[in-house]
C-alpha cells in the first residue's frame, strides 16, 4: 500500500464539532457538558476528551478531563500539597474514606471555580498546510493542538488522531 502523507487539514477536527464554552463557565457547569456530549468522527460516536474555551471569537484554552480532576484539588484538604517529596506514599489513603461528607462539602466549593482558572491556555498551534510530520512534533508535549488558517482557529487535532495515522504510515495492524 502506497501511503501519502497528510496535512493538518486532513487530520483535524473542525471546531464546529467540538464543544465550546466560555471562560466565564464554571467546573459544575463543564462537568456534565464533557460527561454527555458526544461526537460523530469519522463514523464513530466517540466523547468529547476537550472543551475549547472560546472568548470574543478566539480560541484562549482548552479544557480537558484531567484539568477537571486537577481543579478539584483533593490534596489540600488534606495538607497534601505539603507532603515531603518521597513522602507521598505514605498517606493513608482510607482517612479520604471516612473523611468522604467533609471532602464532599469542600470540593462543592471547587465547582465554582472558572474554567478559566483550570484550562490550558493555547501557545501552540499547526497551520492547515503542516506536514503531519510537524504536527506529531508540535503534539509529542500537547494532548489537543488547534489548527489555525490565517490566524483563525478552525479545528483541532488530538493524540488519537495521530495515533490512527502513524498506524496507517507504518501499515500497522491489530494483529488480535
């Protein structure tokens, strides 16, 4: 099989796909909007894995599930964020079982927060035109990269995009 290489364009996901929210949203209004959205990409109903956080018509961060996690930051109920490295592993773990309503109450706190507080901001993209093999160098520290035609964003590409064209590239199978 003769393979041609892809650009930027042809692995993207138009934005008009994506889910969008303001920086002004909060992590209680995200949560169930990255549970329940869904997206139909190349014939498969996939999750969402990003909301774009879009303000005055441009593309300022991102936010994904681990944001999400990590603004619901349970350590520091627990003086965590303190711990000695190398100390970590020490923690008993069952305290955050029994210290379950008191861990709920605070962290009702943290669904108020902005995502603006929790995104990634955007200080990488790929032109349309970039080779694929570009886009896998700008992704190898990045799990969503926007694509931008003349400075406007119009899409994204994520890891499992490029997973599935490395796979092709190479003529790799699933051999089970």
């Amino acid at each position: 099989m003769s393979y041609k290489a892809k650009n930027a364009i042809d692995l993207m996901i138009p934005i008009d796909l994506l889910p969008q929210v303001s920086p002004e949203t909060t992590i209680k209004e995200v949560i169930p909007f990255i549970k329940n959205y869904r997206m139909k990409i190349n014939g498969k109903d996939q999750p969402s894995r990003a909301i774009l956080v879009i303000q005055d018509n441009s593309l300022v961060g991102i936010v994904q599930r681990r944001d999400i996690l990590s603004g619901l930051d349970i350590n520091k109920y627990f003086g965590l964020n303190n711990i000695p490295s190398g100390l970590e592993n020490d923690f008993d773990t069952n305290l955050l079982e029994v210290s379950f309503p008191f861990i709920k109450e605070k962290l009702k706190e943290e669904l108020n927060r902005k995502v603006s507080e929790i995104m990634a901001p955007v200080d990488q993209s790929v032109d349309v035109n970039d080779h694929i093999f570009k886009v896998i160098y700008t992704l190898k520290d990045y799990r969503v990269v926007p694509v931008c035609e003349k400075s406007k964003v119009v899409g994204v590409i994520r890891t499992v995009e490029i997973m599935e064209e490395i796979a092709d590239i190479f003529e790799l199978k699933n051999e089970k």
